[in-house]
C-alpha cells in the first residue's frame, strides 16, 4: 500500500518535475518591408522573388509567396508585413530580404534590406526593414 | 387499643428470627447442624457418558478427538474466488487506469506548454507568418 502511495505521488509529481525543467515562450517579430525610393513601377515589375534570411539567435530562411511578392504597392512602396515567431529567448535577430529579378542567382539580385532587432522574450517586437537602392538585376 | 395491637404484630413481622423462619418454610431447607446430618449420601446408579471411567472407552474417545482434529487440519481453507472475480481488483486496476491516463494527459499538456505552447495565430492582413511552431 505504501509503495503503490509512492508511486502515485510520484508520477504525479512527475509534471511538476518537466515543468521545473525550464519553459520556452514564443516571441514574436513584427517586420515592415519596404522598398526605397529607387524602386519606381517599373523596378518594382520586375520583382519575381523575396527571399528572407534570419541569421543571429536563430537561423531560418523561407520565400515569400508568389502574391505576396508580387502585390506589393508601388505608390508607397510597400511590400507588406510578416511576422517571424522564435523560441529564442535573448540575443539579436537578423533579418535579410533580398529581392531577385528572375531566378533566386546571385546575378539576379534586384536589391537587399536588412534590419536587426533584440529578442523580448514571449512579446512582439516591431521593426522596419527597407531595401534602400535598386541593383542591376539579371544580365541582358 | 387496636392500633397498639397492629404495632405488636409488625415489630413481630418485622424481627429477623421471624424471617428466617419465613425463608425457611418458603425454600423448605433446614438450618443448622441438624439439617446437614439429615442430608442423604447418593450413589450414581449407571456410569456418567460424559466422564467415563473405562480406559477403553477413553481411549477410544481421545481417538475420536485426534481424528477430528486431524480431518480439520486436512480441510482444504477457503480461498473464495480468484483475484480478477472480486470487485476490489476492478476498482483499483481502474482507479490506476484513470490515474494513469490523467498523468499522461497532463504532463503531455505541460510539456508541451513548457516547449512554448501553441504558437499565436497569423495576424490579419500580414503576407504570411514563419518561424518557429509554423
């Protein structure tokens, strides 16, 4: 009797165990990309794909999808936002956007943007990232 | 004159020698060395069963007890059903069943409470959401 008294004190004891263990929070990046001034209409046709990269406490790299690549408003010349989640709790985020003309190649680099931003663990930190000036593109 | 009369009869009722007279004639004893020597001496006509004097019969009888003794040592105890029949078995095993089943329940809640929880939901009118937990 005291052993099965044991036992179930300790499994149920066991939660509160893994719990003392530590606890991750999510936090979360608001990011504002935008475009400088360079971008006209124009430059702006012939965005084909965002790519971000996340470099810092954690690291990540994902593609924009196709719409949201390519609804971007060229009068204020704002791409849109996304958000970034991470279980990281300190340190610096790193965000990259780079804009390709045709294919993700290095020769196709229509611009980057970069903006770094603290980790407030389990809140949301907004931040602004522009791509500044307008590169070559794709060779002819 | 009548009431002195009634007084003298109840100092006489009252007396302890009328007393023991009176219990006397009730029980029908004798007291006194004159009654034990009245007591008469009784001899047991036939054998007692219960205490019987003939080595043979009490032989037979301490047989009969070791016999008796014996066959109730053979008996087989009673071990009454198995465990599984009895409705104890069945609380328990359920009451650890369900014990176990809320431990594995809540300790998968808190560990997957502990490894962030469930991620908050993409915001309106964002161009997606990414990272980790999407």
């Amino acid at each position: 009797m005291k052993r099965l008294v044991s036992r179930a004190l300790f499994l149920s004891l066991l939660p509160l165990a893994v719990a003392s263990q530590g606890c991750s929070t999510y936090s979360y990046f608001d990011i504002d990309m935008k475009l400088g001034v360079d971008f006209n209409i124009v430059a702006i046709g012939r965005i084909n794909s965002c790519h971000m990269f996340v470099t810092g406490a954690a690291t990540d790299d994902f593609t924009l999808s196709y719409s949201a690549c390519h609804t971007i408003d060229t009068a204020a010349r704002d791409i849109g936002k996304i958000q970034y989640s991470t279980l990281a709790d300190s340190g610096n985020l790193t965000f990259t956007l780079v804009l390709f003309e045709r294919m993700e190649s290095e020769a196709c680099k229509l611009g980057t943007g970069a903006v770094t931003l603290g980790i407030d663990s389990g809140k949301t930190v907004a931040g602004t990232l522009t791509v500044p000036t307008l590169e070559a593109g794709c060779p002819q | 004159m009548g009431v002195v009369v009634m007084g003298v009869v109840a100092i006489l009722l009252s007396s302890p020698v009328t007393l023991a007279a009176g219990a006397g004639e009730q029980t029908g004893e004798l007291g006194g060395a004159q009654g034990e020597k009245a007591k008469p001496q009784y001899t047991l006509q036939a054998a007692d069963p219960d205490n019987p004097t003939d080595p043979e019969v009490v032989a037979a009888k301490k047989k009969a007890a070791l016999e008796a003794e014996l066959a109730k040592k053979k008996k087989p105890v009673e071990e009454g059903p198995p465990f599984y029949q009895k409705w104890q078995f069945w609380a328990i095993a359920g009451g650890v069943l369900v014990g176990l089943a809320g431990a594995i329940y809540a300790t998968t809640k808190i560990v997957h409470s502990v490894n962030g929880g469930d991620v908050a939901p993409c915001p309106m009118g964002y161009k997606g959401c990414f990272g980790e937990g999407r």
